[in-house]
C-alpha cells in the first residue's frame, strides 16, 4: 500500500488545527486507499504540548491513518540515531542543523522529511498550525485530494485528471513533483499594518523583497502581490493546472513534494527567517519539473502570540533577516533558471551537488548590499514609530550579527546540503524509526 506522510509542525497552540488534519488524513484513507501518516512535530513547551497530547489521544480511530506526535526531546533521540547511522563528519554541527535551539521553517520541515523516508513514504504533504480549511456545501474542502490524484505519476498520465495543462509538452514524460494550492485569508506576512499606517513606507520596504532588476512595472505589480495569496475569495468549484508552478502561486502550508525531490535537496535550515522554506518551491520550477497548481486555498490567520508585543518583536526580526537574505537567495535563484536542465542528472533526477554549488556562490554575495537594504528598514520603522520603532532598536542593535548570519546561512544550507542523500539513505534504512509507544496511535 501506497505511504504517504501528512505533516503539521508547531510550536504553538492548535488542538483544533490537529484534529482538522487528522479529517483530512482520514479523507485520504478513505479516498485513495493510501495509509496516511499524520505526523505532529511538535516544539511547544510543557503546558500546550499536554494540550496536543490530549487532542491527539481523543482523536478518532480510522482505517488506513497512523497518528506520530513527536515532542523535540523524541525528534531528537530519531535525528541522533539517524546522523550515526549516515556516518557524516561534524555530526553534531549536522544535528544542530537539524534541531536548532531558534525558530527555523526550513529545518522542522526537513525533520518531517527525513520521518517520511524512515516511514517508507512516497511524499510529504505540509500543513501549518494557523491555518484551517475553506468549506463547501457544509464539507471541508482538503488539498489532499489533488496532491494524492497527481503527485509522482507521469505527467502526461495526468493530463487527464486536471482543468487545464499548460506544461511543456517537453517534460511530459517527467513525473508531477510538487502540487500546491496558496491561501486566502489574511496576509502570510504581517505587513498589512504597515500598509495601513504609510503605504508608501509599505512599499519601500515590501520592494526590498523584490530581485534588482525588474522593470518598474513589474516591481510594482510585485509588491502589489506579494504576501496576499489568493485573495479573499471563497472556494466555488475545483480549477487544478499542469504546468511549471510559480512560487508566487503556491504557499508552504498547502504544498506537497514527491520523495525524488526532498529525499535528494533539503531546505535551508536558517533560523528566524521567514520564506526560507520555499526553496524546493524554486528549484522544482527552475529544473522543470512538472507541478500541479489547484484552486483548494487554505484559510491564513494570525494568532493571538503573533500580535502580542512580544510576537511582534519576533517576527520583525524574521521579516528582517528574510529581506538580508533576499540577495543570497536571489543569486541562487538566478543561477537554478539557468541551469535549468542541467539541474538533473542523467537519470532525470535532481542533482544535489549542482544545487549545493549555486548555494555556495550565493553565500559569496557582497554583503555590503545589506548594509544599504538595512537602512531602508531602519529609517522605515523608525517612521512608522510606536513598536516599529522599538523594533528598529532592537534591529539596530544587533545589525552585524544579522547581515553575517545571513551569509552564514547560506554556507550551512551548502553543508547540509552535501550530506542530505546520507542522511536520507540512513533515515530509510530500516524503514520504521524508533519511536515512543506513547507517541504513535496506529490506525488500522
């Protein structure tokens, strides 16, 4: 039977989000035969991890779904088993990469990944803890059901089974890699206040985001766009499209990738840095590798954590380092369109040592840059005034150490990179990893 795992990684309050989940792992089961691993990385501390515990011990028993809710103290008893197995040098520096002690979108979804292969699963299908699903006609309407229909199978095979095909007839022999639909919904960067307070603040500082170069037009219509997913919208009907996905089109928490992509090419595991999860996104567009873009958004909302004083510190730090990251990002990017092709090797499957190498000249980018796109966000903030200015502070003071963890992260994402196939091979190696009893609820 066809595995697949259904992953939702906190670090925050959501009961009712894992029980939506584990809806839409059931609605797999049972539609598509499949079993279904609903897999809950949790990094929440003490209080809120009971709370999930509990929501997952009440959750229903359904044929064909296996429920893993791991704490980080487990993620890290399977992470260390793995690394010794893989035999890589600097093991705990790898270990580290994968388990840091600060936020990282990248390296808790590569912990799923890594899960994924133990589990013998042909593909990750990611959810996020502040997001839930659109209805229709009183039922939940679930991604799932076109990442199941489509992923992995031969792209011409699917032709059929869309709305529409506007891929090149070229890769039609070439499996479906990544499926993903985006969000409506409020924005999945919290700028909309800045837009709010100064829109031409809003666009200094959203336009930072954007790749030197662009013409003006298109610059505008970027920053016109960025952030805001699929609108407000409501869902009306299915629209799923064969094609080369745009990494605008599609969010990280209605994505889903097949094993020949995240089992060759991890993500960046930077910490406190919003977007840096989306690298699969670009690299999946830029080899060519067909994707399926779909019309099932997942409703985004903000919690009540990310609009304290506090949360809102946080996040203006992450916002941050994601726009110093902008150029070493961007340089790659530039250089996987390039390639284009020449990403895969000659088996049709993605290389890893060429994407490690565009890392490395990415992490070569004169930081100097940064110094002229920091000024922009201080003298941004300190506009806007109130708590932007109290983040512009906060920001000011630690400067240096954001421009270089921004180049350091780029070289830490190469390392990873270059030992990633080692990791997974060792994280496949007896199909089924060591996991707590107490933490597995095995549906069958």
């Amino acid at each position: 039977m066809r595995r697949v795992c259904l992953t939702l990684p906190t670090n925050r309050a959501c009961a009712a989000t894992i029980g939506a989940v584990a809806e839409e792992a059931a609605y797999g089961a049972r539609r598509f035969g499949v079993e279904v691993h609903l897999l809950v990385l949790d990094s929440s501390g003490p209080a809120v991890l009971a709370e999930h515990r509990a929501a997952v011990a009440t959750l229903p028993r359904v044929p064909g779904v296996v429920v893993h809710h791991l704490d980080e103290d487990e993620q890290r008893a399977f992470l260390q088993g793995v690394v010794a197995r893989s035999g890589v040098a600097a093991p705990e520096r790898v270990l580290d990469l994968m388990l840091p002690s600060r936020v990282s979108y990248g390296a808790c979804t590569n912990r799923a990944f890594l899960f994924a292969e133990a589990l013998g699963c042909a593909s990750v299908h990611r959810r996020d803890s502040d997001s839930r699903y659109q209805y229709l006609d009183g039922e939940p309407v679930f991604p799932l059901h076109h990442e199941l229909m489509t992923l992995g199978r031969r792209a011409a095979d699917v032709s059929g089974l869309v709305s529409r095909s506007r891929l090149d007839p070229a890769c039609a022999d070439r499996p479906v890699a990544m499926v993903g639909g985006s969000f409506v919904g409020e924005m999945s960067v919290d700028v909309a206040e800045i837009r709010r307070l100064d829109p031409a603040v809003y666009e200094d500082v959203v336009g930072l985001s954007v790749p030197a170069g662009y013409p003006e037009i298109w610059r505008r219509n970027l920053i016109e766009e960025s952030f805001r997913g699929a609108g407000t919208a409501a869902f009306a009907g299915d629209l799923s499209t064969l094609t080369s996905v745009s990494p605008t089109r599609v969010d990280m928490c209605n994505i889903a990738f097949d094993r020949e992509v995240y089992g060759r090419v991890p993500l960046p595991p930077a910490t406190d840095t919003i977007g840096s999860d989306y690298f699969l996104i670009h690299l999946v567009q830029d080899a060519r590798l067909p994707g399926v873009l779909h019309n099932r958004h997942i409703v985004n909302f903000h919690t009540g954590e990310r609009r304290s004083d506090e949360g809102f510190l946080a996040y203006q730090v992450r916002f941050a380092k994601f726009l110093l990251s902008a150029p070493h990002f961007d340089a790659v990017y530039a250089g996987l369109k390039k390639a284009g092709d020449a990403l895969l090797d000659a088996e049709g499957h993605v290389s890893a040592s060429a994407v490690a190498g565009f890392v490395r000249d990415g992490a070569r980018v004169d930081p100097a840059e940064n110094a002229g796109r920091f000024a922009v966000l201080d003298r941004s903030f300190r506009k806007l005034g109130g708590r932007y200015a109290t983040a512009a502070d906060v920001l000011a003071a630690r400067r240096d150490r954001l421009v270089d963890e921004a180049r350091q992260d780029m070289e830490e994402f190469a390392l990873l990179t270059d030992v990633w196939e080692a990791l997974a091979r060792a994280s496949r190696r007896d199909h089924r990893p060591a996991l707590p009893q107490a933490s597995v609820k095995g549906i069958a």
